[in-house]
C-alpha cells in the first residue's frame, strides 16, 4: 500500500513537472481529470494533455489557431462540461470561438470535442488560455499562449525568448472550488507549476536558468484566479516592453504588481554574479512572506551550485507605476480629451449584496441561451437580451468610455477587470486621479483601484468588432457569483460579422440534453 501510495505521488508529480514543450498553432487539448502535486499535495484537478500548467501554446503573427478540445472529463465536483477562453485575442469574425459559456457558446460535453479556429492577423505578445465556465479554470484548465512577432521591433532588446523564458503564476487550492467555501483562500502559489505550502515545506521549486551575459525576454503571466501578486528577482532590475499583448515604451522597474490576467514582458540583463537568486511572487491574500521557500522559485546562472539561494529582498525603490507605461507606437485614444468626450459613456456603480456582486443593480446570472445565440435569434435590445440588466448594447464606429469607481459596497477590492474582444486605452489608472488621453497604455484587463485612494478607473474603446463581449473582475470567485455585464457591440452587425459553423449550433441541443450530473 505505501509502494502504491509512493507511486502515486511520483505519478503526480510528474504530471506537473513534465515539460512537454510547447503545441500549436494547431493542436489537439484533452481535457481530462488527475491527480497531481504541484505543491507537494495531491489533489484530483483538471489537467490538459495530462499536465498543469496546461501547455505553452505558441504561433506567429498572422497563423490561423486550429485549437481541437476534446473533453474526457469525468469528475462532476470540477465540472464534467467545459468552455475556453483565449485570453486577449480579438476573435474579430469568430465571436463564436470566444469562450465563455452562456455568453457566446453552450459548454462541450464530456465524450465530445470541439474546434475552436480563428486567425491572429494583428495581434502578437503574451496571451493565456482557461476554463470560462463557473471557476473551472481555478482547478487547473489554465496556461499560457505566446504569439511571436518575427518583426518585434524590440527584438534588439534581447538575446533569448523561447519556451523556457516564460513565467506562469498561479494560485493553488487544496480543495477543489466548488466545495470549498465560496470564496477561498490559496494554500499556495506556483511558478511555473510548482510551490510551496507552509504544510509541503520540502516541495520541489521551479528553476529558471540563465546564463550570464545574456538579455532574456522574459515573459510574465498571471493565471491567477484572486491573488495579485508582488514579483521581483533579488539583484536584478527588469525593463518591461509588453503588456497585455501592446508593445510598450521600455520602462525599468525593481518590482512588478500584476494582477489576475494580466500579462507582462521584461528584459533582465544577466549581468550578476554567477549565484542562485530568489524569484518572489508576494500574493496580496493568503500566506505572504518568503519563510521557507513559499511563494517564490529560483533564478539559477549557468554554473552555480544546485541549492536554493541565500540573497536578501531589498526594497522596492522604482516599482511599476501603471501611469509610467506607454505604448511604443502611437495608439489614437477614442473621444475628446475630456471626461465623457465620447459617443456613449456607461458608469458601472459595483455593489455586493452579501450573496452577488452586482453592476448596476444587476447580478449577472448566465441565461440558458448564450447571449451570442440569443442575438443570432433576433433579439437586439437590452430589454430582449437576457439576463435582464446585464446587457449593454453599443453602437457601432462610435468611442465608448467606461468608468467603474471603486466603492466600499463591492468587497474585495482590487478588482481587476478585463474586456474581451478590445484592448482599451487607460485613461485613468487606480491610484492616480490623472487623464491621459494623449499616451496612456493600452491593454485588457485594468486594476479598479481602492475606495480608499478614491480611485475612478476609466477606459477607452472604439466598437469596431461586433459581437456580445463579456466584461468582467477576473478575480474568478467573484466572477461566479455574477460580477459582469456583456457589451453587445453593434448588435445589428453580428449575425454578418460573425458566420457561425455547424459544430457551434450543435452544442447547446447536446448540453441542453445532459443530465444535471453530466454538466
């Protein structure tokens, strides 16, 4: 029993540990349920191609993404149905391979697969991809997407940027989050996989290697589903020239606050003595510190001892200041310089009514018809499109300015907030009472900032890609009890814009015909 026991937990770590290098841009995804360890707790999760993280995605500029899911779930605690999301792409012709369930597709049943095939014509960076249905995604459907650009005009910036340059964070959990309480607390954070609880004290840590004398690119992505997290490399400096998929003006920082979804590229110089260094990832809730080796991985220069590293934190003196990033090439700000300058400005009044989260009094509760369907179907106006309240139909061609002020009615701020199908130009940023609307940056998921710092987030699009687009806190518990509204972009347009194929019109008589048990 003990030898059976051992080689449990030897499988399971290896479904962690594995690297199998990474698929696409066309590729097959089993979805499937295991065991794993990644912080030396086994738990059942859900895995793609059997590991966690799910696996690097990569491509180019221009591919078409051919992205077969195949969902061999089995375990109904996690959900046996499935739905992903490919955070950050523009999906401009296929709403329909967006992701998120009841919004603009019905989940895929377990024993059934479907392709997900839309092209990238515009678009290159970091990107990730997860579960969009109830929070799937926090027990274990989540992984990074990078989509290189032949022609970065950065590329001068570094030497390496590769597979093994990419930085995934992620929270972890030790029960699974449907029968945890409703809003829980990590018992964990992984890097690149693997961690450190305070009861796995002699957990396996993630290793980055490098070499000294080389500029790496390395690329920073939050998978997390609550936690934002403080990252810094003891003795290393970082220059960040990404976010969110939008080239940036290079800005040198010492730390990095990154909150859930969000991504970011820098370039550390590997110019230190040839050592071990700590990686740190300070999550905001949960176990915070360092003590033992939690929370953080190993940054290890080619001919340093194999042994954990000995370096000190020292304090943050030029931390990232969202206001600081800029795009590197100029992106036009929709509207007028002055707040509400623009064809239509929607406030979004957050509450929490100790149950819900609601956005303008509406709770978003997902309808039994996905949004996009129901508009395919005939119906156009925010008094036909279900759930009531929570949909916001918006004119086409025209600048649209969102403000959600942070309130004390809504718990558990920050709340990061990401827009699908836009980036968006942030025109105020949390913690600064300041407009930009000549060069602020541009991304797709912004911090709503604290009541306490009075902070009014405001962003900027222009309604150029018709289709329901989900917009909502990525702090994915929050997410679950209805905290998003759709915008229902040039409504009109999107039967048009949008041809759907036949696999996607066959989903939701497949679900819709699932036993409770099988959903």
């Amino acid at each position: 029993m003990a030898r059976l026991q051992h080689l449990r937990i030897f499988t399971s770590l290896a479904l962690v540990a594995s690297t199998l290098g990474a698929i696409g841009p066309k590729a097959d995804l089993v979805i499937s349920n295991a065991a794993i360890a990644p912080d030396g707790f086994t738990r059942d999760a859900v895995v793609v191609n059997g590991v966690y993280p799910a696996p690097l995605i990569t491509g180019k500029k221009g591919d078409r993404f051919q992205l077969n899911v195949i969902d061999k779930l089995t375990n109904h605690t996690m959900l046996k149905t499935t739905s992903i999301h490919w955070h950050g792409f523009f999906q401009a012709g296929t709403n329909w391979a967006d992701g998120p369930a009841f919004v603009n597709q019905c989940p895929i049943a377990s024993g059934h697969s479907f392709l997900y095939d839309f092209h990238v014509p515009d678009q290159a960076g970091t990107f990730w991809y997860h579960s969009h249905l109830s929070t799937q995604y926090c027990d274990g459907l989540r992984g990074p997407i990078v989509v290189y650009d032949p022609k970065d005009p950065q590329a001068h910036l570094y030497d390496v940027d590769n597979d093994n340059t990419v930085i995934t964070l992620s929270d972890w959990y030790h029960l699974a989050a449907r029968v945890g309480p409703k809003f829980p607390t990590a018992a964990s954070t992984l890097i690149n996989g693997l961690g450190r609880s305070t009861s796995t004290p002699t957990a396996e840590l993630a290793v980055i290697n490098v070499q000294r004398g080389k500029r790496y690119r390395f690329r920073l992505v939050s998978l997390s589903c609550d936690p934002n997290y403080t990252f810094s490399i003891d003795g290393h400096n970082m220059t960040i020239i990404e976010v969110d998929g939008v080239n940036s003006k290079p800005l040198t920082v010492d730390s990095i606050q990154i909150f859930a979804a969000q991504r970011y590229s820098f370039v550390l110089n590997a110019n230190q003595p040839v050592d071990n260094y700590w990686i740190r990832a300070n999550p905001n809730v949960g176990t915070v510190g360092f003590d033992g080796g939690i929370n953080s991985a190993i940054l290890r220069y080619s001919g340093a001892p194999a042994i954990e590293p000995t370096t000190t934190q020292t304090p943050s003196v030029i931390p990232l200041v969202e206001t600081n990033l800029h795009p590197l090439a100029r992106m036009q700000v929709p509207g007028r310089p002055v707040p509400g300058g623009v064809d239509k400005a929607i406030n979004l009044a957050f509450a929490f009514n100790g149950t819900n989260f609601l956005v303008n009094n509406a709770t978003f509760t997902p309808p039994s018809v996905p949004v996009l369907l129901q508009i395919l179907s005939g119906a156009h106006t925010a008094q036909d499109l279900l759930p009531p309240g929570s949909v916001y139909p918006l004119p086409p061609r025209s600048s649209i300015e969102i403000t959600m002020p942070a309130t004390v009615a809504a718990v558990g701020a920050p709340h990061p907030f990401h827009l699908h199908g836009h980036v968006f130009a942030v025109v105020r940023s949390a913690g600064s009472t300041s407009y930009n609307y000549d060069d602020p940056i541009f991304r797709d998921v912004v911090s709503t900032g604290t009541p306490a710092a009075g902070d009014n987030v405001t962003i900027r699009f222009r309604t150029d890609n018709p289709g329901p687009w989900f917009l909502h806190c990525h702090i994915d518990f929050h997410l679950d009890v209805g905290f998003a509204v759709v915008m229902a972009e040039d409504v009109q347009d999107v039967k048009a814009a949008n041809p759907v194929p036949k696999a996607w019109s066959d989903l939701c008589p497949i679900y819709d015909a699932l036993s409770v048990d099988d959903q």
